[in-house]
C-alpha cells in the first residue's frame, strides 16, 4: 500500500464535525447546555470554561426557551442574521409577556383542609422572560377575581395533602394523597356596567371607612 492510498483510505473514514467534538468536551468539563445549542454558543461556552469566565448559561437557556416556545416564525432557510433574530426574539418575548400577564375572571375555591377559615392567599410566580408577579386572590369571590395567566397555570397545578381513612390487615390507619387545592371556575369578563356597579360600590365603601 503506498501513501496514496493511505491518504485516500483515511479521507473515506467519517470526520467528527466541530459541533461532536464541542459536544463531547462539554460533557467531559460537565458544562450544562441546551442539546440543539448551535456550535458558536458552545464553542463560547467550552472557551470561558477553559479560561476560567463566568458561564452565562441564564442568558441561553432563556433564549432556548423562547426559541422553543417562538409565536414568531424564523425567517426561512440560512438568511436569518443575528439582528433578525435579536429583534424576532425581542417581539416573541414581547408576545409571551402580553399573554402571560392577560387577566382572567376566575372563582377561587380552596379544597385544602388545613386552610379552611382563610379567606385567601398572596401568591408569587415568576420566570425569566416575564418576571415576578404577586398578587392577593380571594377564596369564594363573588364576583370573581382577576388574575393574570400566568398565575392562573400556576394555580391549576398546585396540589395539598389530604388525609382518609383505610383498612389494612384489619387496621384502620390514616392515608394521605394528593389531590388539586383548588377548584377554579372560569367566568365571563365583566360587561361595563358591571365594572361601573363595583366601582360605585368599593367607592362607598371607602367612604364610609373614612
């Protein structure tokens, strides 16, 4: 065999792409990235890892989560440049705070036992691209309670502990399990007048506190 033929054999061998070796340093440095991150953030990654900079992993994981959730639809093909893309991110994040922050009419029943003689909750959500909303909601309002969507999911999603009562071997022993805190009832917005009625009323209300 003589060197050209050396030479055309290792050509025909597969070639590891600079994202598989970025790919496979990164796992060996334990850095943590987003499995479809493309190669420049990771080889930006691997070098501050190497030089010892802070990694700035909030910043891509927030742009991941937009990309993967984007209302905005990229421009098609390769011609997208970094400034289409900042600015399709920007109106995506834009998009997903208007929908997060939109409120909704709800009555709020709280299932929970142990907060039976409450009359409601202040409740915290956040997350990177919307920020931190907190908000007092009400148990039982009736006319409903406005809370943004955000929270809402939230709420749907909350479980307590509640306790009953089985038989095993012949013994009765307490059992607990999981079940929905609340029950939500979705009501219609407001009309106008109704909106002017609250008003009037919360305004006599203050009246007579003062």
């Amino acid at each position: 065999m003589n060197d050209n033929d050396i030479e055309e054999t290792q050509d025909d061998l597969p070639q590891e792409s600079e994202l598989e070796s970025l790919q496979g340093r990164a796992k060996l440095m334990g850095i943590k990235h987003h499995p479809n991150m493309g190669v420049d953030k990771l080889r930006k990654l691997v070098t501050a890892k190497l030089e010892g900079e802070a990694l700035d992993s909030d910043e891509d994981e927030d742009e991941e989560e937009l990309e993967a959730a984007d209302p905005v639809p990229a421009t098609k093909g390769r011609g997208e440049t970094a400034r289409q893309k900042k600015d399709r991110l920007d109106q995506s994040r834009a998009i997903l705070i208007k929908k997060s922050k939109a409120l909704v009419r709800i009555r709020l029943t709280c299932m929970n036992p142990a907060k039976t003689d409450w009359h409601g909750e202040i409740y915290t959500v956040q997350n990177r691209s919307v920020g931190t909303i907190r908000k007092f909601v009400p148990f039982n309002a009736e006319n409903g309670w406005h809370v943004p969507q955000m929270m809402l999911d939230f709420l749907k999603e909350k479980k307590c502990q509640v306790f009953h009562t089985v038989t095993r071997n012949g013994v009765k022993v307490r059992q607990g399990k999981l079940v929905p805190e609340f029950a939500i009832e979705i009501l219609p917005p407001l009309t106008q007048k109704e909106l002017d009625q609250i008003a009037t009323r919360q305004a006599a209300q203050g009246e007579m506190e003062d």
